[in-house]
C-alpha cells in the first residue's frame, strides 16, 4: 500500500493527464469503471481552470477563437496547474505561456494583449484607497522632493504593439474590425481601479516615466528629471494637476530620509 | 486590517450563498435572508466584492467556507494560504468557519477540484494534525463538511462516516453536514444515505448545505455530479427532512455555484428550507402532544416521494411527505433545548 503522500502525488497526475496513472485496482466506485469515475475529476480540473483562465483572458478568447483557446487553456492546465488555491492568481504565466505557441509566432499582439488583460484581473483584485485632492496640500510645504503615493492597483504596461487599441475593439459590443488594430505601434497604458471598474489610459513617453517613477517610490523630483530627459516639453504642473484628477494620489508626505530619493 | 463589527450569531435557520452576481441587489434591496455564506478564496484580495461583503457584514450573520485549505494533504498545509484564512476571518469577524474532508493540492499542483482520501489511520493522523492546526491559529472551532465523491480508494479501512467520527473525537472540530453530498456519494459508491446521516455525531453538525446536483449517464452508469446548479431535488429534500427530524433545526445554506439564477430563486429555496424544517418540529411537537393523551399509534412506513417530480416546486412533495407522515415524528426523541451554531 502506498504511503498517502505518494498515493495523492500518483492521483494528482492522473488528474493532470500525466504519468505515472493510478491503476484501477487501487480505486473502487460500486458497479462502475472506477478508471472512468477518474475522468470525471480530470475533466472538472480542466473545465473549471479553463472557466478560470476564459473569465480573465476574454479579448484573448475572440482573438484567437474560443476552440483554440481551449485548446491551448487545456495545455496550459496541464504543464502550469495552480501552485495555489487562490485561483484570482492563477493566469500570470499564460501571455508567456502564449508567445511559446507556434501557431501564434506570427501574431505576437495575441500574447502582447493577454498581458494587458492579466494587469486588468490583477488592478480588479488590487485595494482602491481614498484619494487626496491637490487643494489639500495648498498650505503645507512638502519640500523640493516630496514622495507621492499612488494607488496601489496602478499598473503601467509598454508594448510594441497597439494592445489597447485592440483590446478596446474586442469589447463585447464592439462589431470587431479584423484589419483595424493589428499595427506594429508601441503603446503605453496606465490602468487603475475605479470602484467596480477599471480605468484605462494611454501615456506618452514622458508621462509613462514620470508615473513609473513616482509608482516605484523614487520620489517628485527624480520623475520629473526622468520625465523631463524624455521630453525637454514635458509640463510638470499639467501631470500633477492630471495625476490628482484621475484620483491616483492617496498620500503626499516629506520623505523621512531624503537620501533614498537619490537614484542609484 | 480589522474592523469592529457586531456580533452577528447565526440562527438555525435557512441561508444563502453570496454569489457575485446578487451583491450590488443584496446591498440595495437587503431582502430578509437569515445569513450569508461566502468562499473565503473569494475574499482574499482587495477588489470591490471585499468592500462590498463589508458592508453586507453589518447587516447579516456571516459564514466563511474554504475550497482550498486542503485539509487531507499529506505534505500538509499551505502555511501562506492559512494565514491568508485567518485575515479573512479577522476581516470579517464570521460566526462559522468551514472547510471539506478532502485534499486537492499534491506534487505541487492546486487541482480545483475536492478529491477523496483514502480513509485509515495514516490519514486521520495527518488530517487531524492539520484541523488541529487550523484551529489553533484561527483560534476557533471549525466545521468540517463530508464529500461528494466520484470514486473511492479500496484501501480505506473505514468509511466516510467512520472517519469523521473519529476526527471530531481526536480535534473537537464540528461538522458540515452537505445533504446533497450525502446523496450524490451514496449513489455514486452506493450505500445507504440515511444511514450515512445516523452514523455522525448529531451534537457536532453545526451547518447543512443544500443543493442541486446533475445526472450523467455515461454508458451504463449513471452517475450524479456535483455541480451545484439547479434547484435542490426532492430526493435531496428527502434527506434533508430525515435530517431535520434527527437533527433538529440547523443553520442550513441553499449553495448554487453554475448557472446562477436570480437572486429570488435563492431565497426561495431558503424559504422552502424554513418551512419544511418548521413544518417537521411542529408535527413533532404536535405527535408528541398526542402521544402524552392518547394510546400511541403504530408507526407508519417512511413515505417515498422521491418520484414526485409533477410539481414545479420539488418541496412540495417533502410536505405532502410530512403530513402524510406524521406518525413518524412520535417515535423520534424530542429535540431538547436550542441550537447554538457557534457553541
């Protein structure tokens, strides 16, 4: 008899489809073929994952036809299970899981699209704090560099290829235009959570930077440099102003050590 | 981060899974449910649905249901996810907790899906070690529900009922008795559902779960599955009322995961449950009355109404079933004191 530990370890291949399988003889189920009983949990860890990976890749889904995302889903199932039981994390591997694909090496904007669509279940799981108003700092002064805290669910996503665009014309009512959006066009999207919702944005260069900056904790004035190197034009006040107006700063405050604001 | 919410004690009466698709309705309607249930795997992140169950939270009792603990896991818990359960529960503060006799982590893969152990003294060692363990750190008693189950392992040594028995000998935890699990394993491994039921330790089952299953047939077999998407069956009334009539009243849940129907469908069933347990402990009381007055009556043979399935409303016929019968309740001890779910 075999310890349990090796016992489950043999199920749960079977489950996946691999080897080694667990014999018949080693389960019963009344009158019935115990190895057909088998199936049945096969075919509930593939559907429901695949329910799973359908409800966070559905732009992916029309992209590529239902059919094959299933298809490729079952694979993904099978090589990539959940290592944890908290199934909002499970789908962060499948746009690099897509570019592997043959069938899709020459349509890149797939995988490139599944990416957006992982930040957008990400940003929806993501806490949404209270937002501050630029009026409530009028009266304080926050020094030259102060650190500005944004949203926690603010994602920033670059591309080479026009991911937004695409993923907007594969909205449910959307009537799908196959020639539109498939453009070799670098695109740089900032995403959040808006209550239910989220809200997506495309950025220039300049303003990418300016919030990846400030999003990766490296204060006011090192974004704005940045922000500034890209674009000798950039305007500081119009993406503050911006940044307040989309409801992304939950807090402004001097940093306790200033030094940490230095880029290193 | 924790947040004080009134005690809200959940009453031996009938409740409804929190299902995505009814929270913005059960926030603005607040319709009457006695209680609430969620997936704890469900509220483990910072999306609009948790904000959304704390505000639920200060209207009705709530309970907390694990998929994914994975009790009977012979490379043990998941010390991450437990702690994650343990936030939740300090979240939202529920008066039950519960999770399955079954594993579906091993080889470092999570299988979605409540697989059965193999039921023997190896197992009972390692599941008892992780409930013991679970209860410790949430610092509370949990439920432990029986499993719906496709196929067994021919080594067990004892039976479901068996096992849980010993299991809450060895740990203290209680029990969820899911009826629908009862019989759709009954019937897939089959043994005698009722006798499933009277083999539990009656104290320990704190919470039922109610639901509707589906038959498959696949060549000869014919074979129920758990899927959680219809109204409960009459024959799952059936059990249910056997349930009751040994039981007493218990906190008892309508669970509906696929095709979820309106919210009113729900609460329907909630209502049906009200009914046919009040239903079921007013004819006892009432036999019992009689009893005390009268020279008492041969017991009738249990009614079948499984096959009643005219009526739009299957529980209906646990009705007709009750009335038809009510011999039966005389020969059942009467149900002393009240039920506390959270004792």
């Amino acid at each position: 008899m075999l310890p349990l530990e090796h016992l489950q370890t043999t199920m749960a291949r079977s489950v996946l489809a691999m080897e080694p399988a667990v014999t018949a003889k080693m389960l019963t189920a009344g009158k019935a073929d115990p190895l057909a009983r088998l199936r049945i949990y096969q075919n509930n860890t593939r559907s429901s994952l695949t329910a799973v990976l359908m409800a966070v890749f559905p732009v992916t889904v029309r992209l590529v036809d239902e059919r094959f995302f299933r298809f490729v889903a079952s694979e993904f199932i099978r090589w990539h299970p959940p290592v944890e039981s908290r199934l909002a994390r499970y789908g962060a591997g499948f746009p690099r899981f897509l570019k592997t694909i043959d069938t899709l090496s020459d349509m890149p904007v797939v995988a490139e699209t599944a990416r957006l669509e992982w930040a957008i279940a990400e940003v929806l799981d993501a806490a949404s704090l209270p937002s501050r108003t630029l009026a409530e700092y009028d009266n304080t002064d926050l020094g030259p560099s102060p650190d500005i805290l944004l949203q926690p669910s603010l994602r920033l996503i670059v591309s080479h290829w026009s991911i937004l665009s695409v993923w907007m014309a594969h909205q449910p009512e959307t009537a799908v235009d196959q020639h539109s959006a498939w453009t070799r066009r670098p695109e740089r999207v900032a995403l959040w959570r808006s209550g239910e919702s989220v809200r997506l944005v495309l950025l220039d260069r300049a303003n990418f930077a300016f919030r990846h900056s400030l999003k990766h904790g490296l204060g006011l004035e090192h974004a704005t440099a940045r922000a500034l190197a890209l674009d000798p034009a950039f305007d500081l006040l119009s993406a503050l102003v911006r940044l307040f107006g989309d409801g992304l700063v939950t807090d402004v405050r001097i940093p306790a050590h200033p030094l940490s604001n230095r880029w290193r | 981060m924790s947040r004080a919410f009134q005690a809200l004690a959940i009453p031996a009466t009938a409740g409804i899974g929190l299902r995505s698709p009814h929270i913005s309705e059960m926030l603005t309607r607040r319709p009457a449910a006695g209680w609430l249930e969620v997936h704890a795997e469900n509220y483990m992140g910072d999306g609009a649905g948790v904000e959304a169950l704390e505000r639920l939270r200060h209207i009705y009792p709530l309970s907390v249901h694990g998929v994914g603990l994975s009790l009977g896991s012979a490379q043990g818990l998941d010390r991450d996810h437990l702690e994650r359960l343990r936030k939740v529960c300090e979240r939202f503060q529920p008066d039950l907790v519960s999770e399955h006799l079954a594993w579906s982590v091993a080889d470092g893969a999570y299988l979605n899906d409540l697989l059965p152990l193999r039921y023997d003294e190896e197992a009972l060692a390692i599941v008892a070690r992780n409930v013991e363990t679970v209860q410790d750190t949430l610092k509370r008693q949990v439920l432990i529900e029986n499993l719906s189950a496709y196929l067994a392992f021919a080594d067990s040594s004892v039976n479901e009922a068996e096992f849980l028995t010993e299991l809450v000998a060895k740990t203290g935890c209680g029990l969820l008795l899911d009826v629908n699990n009862v019989h759709v394993s009954a019937h897939n491994l089959q043994y005698d559902a009722r006798a499933f039921i009277d083999a539990l330790p009656a104290d320990s089952i704190g919470e039922i779960h109610l639901a509707g299953h589906a038959i498959n047939q696949v060549g000869a077999d014919t074979v129920l599955i758990d899927d959680h998407g219809s109204r409960v069956p009459p024959v799952v009334w059936t059990l249910y009322h056997h349930a009751i009539s040994r039981l007493g009243p218990r906190p008892t849940l309508i669970e509906w995961d696929t095709d979820v129907p309106v919210l009113d469908v729900l609460l329907g069933e909630a209502m049906w449950a009200d009914m046919l347990s009040a239903s079921i402990m007013f004819n006892r009381k009432q036999a019992a009355r009689q009893a005390a007055t009268a020279k008492p009556r041969p017991i009738s043979t249990l009614l079948s109404f499984e096959s009643d399935m005219r009526s739009g409303m299957p529980v209906l016929a646990a009705f007709a079933a009750v009335k038809a019968g009510q011999a039966m309740p005389a020969a059942m001890p009467p149900v002393e004191g009240g039920y506390h779910a959270a004792a």
